[in-house]
C-alpha cells in the first residue's frame, strides 16, 4: 500500500445523494438545460438529425392524413355504393400507409450511423479527459462509477438522440395537428377531447420531478455494483484465500436488492403516470363517440366526418400514451448528462507549467514557446544541479480541516548523479515526496527544481520525459512483456528491442521472460496476475530505467524479490544509478547502501541527512528503523 499519511474519504453511498465529488445529486436542475450540454457533440451531425426528425413529422403527419380519406370514402364511394370509387379510396390507403413506413424507415438509417459517431466521440472525449484529471481525482472516484458513465450511460444516451428526442418533437407536432383537424371536423367533440390536457400537464409535471431523482438513484447504484464486481474479480485470490466468499455475495445482493427496489419504485411511478395517461384521454374519447353518435343520429353530423373523427383520436392515442414513456426516457438521459459532465466539468491539470521561476531573470529568458530557462540555483556551481525540494509543503486535497499537511518544510538536495535514499517509518509521507517528482501531485507551498529549473514551469510530459518512476506497487496492463516495459521508452524501433533486453538485464528479468511462451511477446494478462510479485516488481523496475531518465525515483523497488534475485539486482542497478540522479525508498539496509547518501523522513519532516554509516552512529531513530527497533516498539505501543 501506498506509504502516505492521507486519509481518503469513502464515496458516499447514493442514499446521501452526493457524487463522489460532494455535490448534491438530488439538487433541482432543469432537464432541458442539463440535455442541452449534449448539442457541441450532436452538432458535427446536425444536418442528418435534422432531416431525420424532419422525414419522422412528415411520416407522422401522413397518419393523419388516413382519417381525411376514409371520411371521403365513407361520405362518397360507400354511401353511393361506388366499388370503383371504394377500390380507388383503398389504394390511397396502401400508398399513404407505403409511405409512412419507408420513412420511418428512412428516419432510421439517417440517424443510425451518426449517433454511433456521437456516442464513440463522447466516450473518446470522457477517457482523453480521465487522463488529464489529476491523481487527487481518481483517489476520490470509485473506479465502477467512472466505468457506468463511460459504458451504461453513454450508451442511454445514443437511445435518446435516435428515439425518445426526434419522437418527442414527432409526437408534439402530431398532437398538436391532430388537435387541429380534430377542432375543424366538429369543435365541440374537440374540446371534448382536448379536457385531460391540464389535468395531464400537471400530472406529467410531478412525475418528471419524482422520476428524475429515482433515475439519479438508479445510475449510481449500477455504478456502485459495477465497483464491487470489478474489485471482486481483481480481489478474487484474497476472497478465496480468507475464505470471504459468501460475506462478498451477501454484500453484491444487499446492492443488487437496492437496485431493485429502487426500479421498482420507478416501475410504480410509470405505471401510475400510464394509467393516468391512458384512462383520462379514453374516457374523452368514449364521451366523445357517444355526443358523436347522437349527432349522426340527429342529421347533425355525418357518419364520415364521425368515422375520421374518432380515427383521428385513435391516431392520437400513440402519441399521448407515450408521453410518459417519453418523459421517463428523457430524464434518464438528462442524469446520464449530469453524470457524464460531472466528470468532464472537473478540472484538468493543465499541460503548461503552472507556476513562475523563482529567478526574476527567468522571464527575460524565456523560450519561444515561453517556457523559462534554466532558473539559476545558488550556490557554488556543482550545486546547482540535481533535484532540489526548497520550502516544500504538501496537503491531500480531501485532507480535513485543520490536519496539519503531509508534508511540511521539505529543504532536500540530492546532487546531480547522485542517489539518496529515503528512509522513514511507515505514514511519514516517503511516497508522497516522492509524487512529487513527476508531478503526481504538485506541492501547496515551495518548490522543485531539476537541474536548476523549476518543476512548476515545465510541461508536465517534458518533466516526466526527465523522471522515470517504479512504483512500490507494481502496475502492469492486459499486454505484451515488451508492450509494458517499452510504455517509458522514447527511442526508434531500431533502438527499442536493445533498450528493452538491456533494461529487462537490469531488472534481472531476462531468464523468466525468456522462459515465458512467447518470450517478451506474451501477454501477462490483467493486472500482470499471471506472474509472480517478484516477477512484476522485475518488470516494473525494467520499465523505469528502459528510457535511461535523467532522474530515476524508486519506492521500495526490491521489496518483493527474494535474497538471492535481490543481490543481482542491485548489482546491475548500481550501474544504472551511477549514471542518473537518484531517489530511492528503502526500508532495508542493503537497499540503502545503494545510495551515496541517505535521507531520514520523520513527521513531514527531513530530520536527519548523511551517510548510513554517520546515521546509523548519530541518529537513534535512524538505527531503529535499520535494526527492527522501531517496529517492535510500534507494536507495544498498540498494546
């Protein structure tokens, strides 16, 4: 684990009705303003979505248009018994009907391929951004929750762009045309029919605001499930090897229970809006053929306007009954939209050096591109090279109120070609520092210097270019041997297989590689689990020192590896750091006497610096920490 003092909150569960950012997820938001952020990705395709939704109204409007002919056919060819007449009223029906079908056919496929090209540019704009955000934002997400918005809920949100959007519009203008002819054919059956409409705006009203928060619920419950299988299936050798394989599953069907209730409670909600929907409208119909009935049999009315009345009201029917199925489909979309943005509206860390050398004279200097010089360090001149840590503070960004930092005035120099280790008892902060370097994180006070230059000015992929970083927790992905330790190379093709033999030579990784099926080309499977920790640890070592960086930061990069592998590594490394300005993590003495010098982490704190020699004979904590002391004593003071 991760040496640091940091305390990381939990994610809040949904029933707090907070993202795992703080905000409340239950606050009022309008759903339109929310469906609106989608419009810079719809509008490369605008022109295609448009004609489609166009090409869907035209269909449906065609609809309405087979209750104007039957009443021409019912008051004309039927009533003076012309077959011809009959015959030639049935062909416009099959050719309105061919028509309404092959556009809505045509909608179809104009919408198909854009919208997949929407969806694809969203979630190629949601990963480019998960990269940018800062370490600080993926220790607070929970990784099932960044997955549900870049699967689940871009993919509910290509549904609403091809069918509840362009149906809303469709189904709007249909009702309101319909209202229309139904208002010219007999105004008092009309508004007969139009009754429900207040009493169901107002239904639809509160069911949208009800269903929006069930919907929220809904999304980051799926996301919590999507976390625990996800650990589940990483963690699956600790559940099996303790045995906690039935506590696991009771705790996947408490979630998986919540998210049931929580569908069906949005299940009622549709049901009660539906049958509201479809009861008041069929009651105005029902009303509406008995008055229509009377009239026809008064002489008021004629049996075909009667027949194109109720068949334009049953033409309605559709687009009324789908209003509701149409809101709930929209305010999923519109949290889908909250949910994505939410990641995307958090802040990056910007590719330019954030910060101002400390030299005055630094600006005069600048490059073209406006990234300063070196900014001179004082000193005599073998001093001002080398990694430098000047007044350097740090807090974690969740950190509560009032803890004192992590770190606190950090004065360290490591000497160019020089390798200092970092020895500190376990949550003084010696990974942190070390973060620090390839800016993981960037420090809330002071500043760092790389041979003279400070680390705030400089691009962050120009400093990681100089610092290469093996991490105490090997990390390695679902590819190649040569794919994983090459990811911190820069060379040619050329040059790459001799850096990556001499690299897995340090690492003393070449006999198990060359052990391995396919050599450097096998695949090492997920999390690299299907080697060794050792193995990994090799692996990991190999891919820091394969691009020979200008500064090399090690955390406890031997931990894992036996004596005798330990040994041979070490040999091999001693030349790579003679050659490199080093910082290395170590809580062994053979990893120590690695180093020229070593440095004693205690509270936040440089408290000691020298060799291991002078420390071990000076510093009581420093010989505590070599010989064993400091744990043991560590442990009676639990007791």
């Amino acid at each position: 684990m991760a040496d640091t003092a940091q305390t990381t909150p939990e994610h809040p569960t949904p029933a707090d009705a907070t993202t795992p950012t703080g905000r409340p997820a239950d606050a009022q938001r309008s759903a339109v303003r929310s469906l609106l952020r989608l419009w810079p990705f719809v509008r490369p395709v605008r022109v295609r979505f448009f004609t489609a939704a166009v090409v869907a109204v035209i269909a449906s409007c065609i609809g309405l248009v087979i209750p104007l002919v039957l009443k021409w056919l019912v008051d004309g060819p039927v009533a003076a018994r012309d077959p011809g007449g009959v015959w030639l009223g049935g062909g416009y029906l099959l050719v309105l009907g061919l028509a309404e079908a092959g556009l809505f056919g045509l909608r179809r496929w104009l919408v198909a391929r854009p919208l997949a090209s929407v969806e694809a540019a969203m979630r190629e704009a949601l990963y480019r951004r998960l990269q940018r955000l800062p370490v600080a934002f993926h220790d607070r997400w929970p990784s099932g929750q960044l997955l549900s918005r870049a699967t689940t809920d871009l993919s509910l949100l290509r549904l609403f762009l091809a069918f509840p959007l362009i149906f809303l519009l469709v189904n709007g203008t249909t009702i309101v045309v319909g209202c229309v002819i139904l208002l010219v054919q007999r105004w008092s059956l009309g508004l007969v029919l139009l009754a429900p409409v207040l009493p169901l705006m107002v239904l639809c009203s509160v069911f949208e605001a009800k269903y929006a928060l069930a919907a929220r619920r809904t999304q980051d419950q799926l996301g919590d499930l999507a976390t625990v299988v996800e650990e589940s299936v990483l963690g699956i050798r600790i559940i099996k090897g303790f045995g906690r394989h039935r506590s696991q599953a009771r705790a996947f069907r408490d979630l998986t229970r919540r998210v049931r209730t929580t569908e069906l409670h949005k299940a009622r909600l549709l049901a009660w809006i539906w049958g509201f929907i479809t009861t008041l409208p069929e009651i105005a119909i029902g009303t509406a053929l008995v008055l229509g009935t009377l009239q026809v049999a008064d002489g008021a009315l004629s049996a075909g306007t009667l027949v194109a009345f109720l068949s334009t009201a049953l033409a309605l029917r559709w687009p009324v009954d789908s209003i509701g199925f149409l809101l709930a489909l929209s305010n999923e979309a519109a949290t889908a939209t909250d949910r994505y943005f939410e990641v995307m509206d958090e802040e990056t860390v910007p590719e330019e050096g954030t910060g101002r050398a400390a030299d005055p004279e630094a600006e005069l200097k600048a490059g073209p591109q406006g990234a300063p010089a070196a900014a001179p360090v004082s000193g005599p001149p073998g001093e001002r090279g080398g990694l430098r840590f000047e007044g350097v503070e740090f807090r974690y960004p969740d950190a509560p109120a009032g803890v004192p930092p992590t770190l606190r005035g950090i004065d360290l120099h490591i000497r160019s070609g020089e390798t200092m280790a970092l020895v500190g008892a376990t949550g003084s902060g010696k990974t942190t520092l070390t973060a620090l370097v390839p800016r993981l994180y960037d420090p809330t006070a002071g500043r760092i210097t790389l041979d003279g230059r400070d680390l705030a000015t400089l691009r962050r992929d120009e400093a990681r270019a100089l610092v290469a970083m093996a991490f105490e927790e090997p990390t390695l992905f679902s590819a190649t041997v040569a794919d994983n330790v090459l990811m911190a190379g820069s060379g040619s093709e050329d040059t790459q297989e001799t850096d990556l033999l001499r690299a897995l030579g340090v690492a003393q990784a070449e006999g198990f590689v060359r052990a391995l099926p396919e050599g450097t080309a096998t695949q090492v499977g997920e999390q690299g689990l299907s080697l060794s920790g050792g193995q990994r640890q090799r692996l990991a070592l190999a891919r820091a020192v394969v691009g020979r960086p200008r500064f090399l930061i090690l955390d406890d990069p031997l931990s894992a590896l036996d004596v005798h592998t330990e040994a041979l590594v070490e040999a091999a490394l001693r030349q790579v750091l003679a050659t490199t300005t080093a910082l290395v993590v170590a809580h062994r003495p053979s990893t120590v006497l690695l180093a020229d010098r070593v440095a004693l982490l205690s509270g936040g704190r440089i408290t000691a610096v020298g060799t291991h020699h002078e420390l071990l004979r000076d510093n009581a904590e420093y010989a505590a920490l070599m010989s064993g002391d400091a744990g043991r004593r560590e442990r009676e003071e639990a007791r």
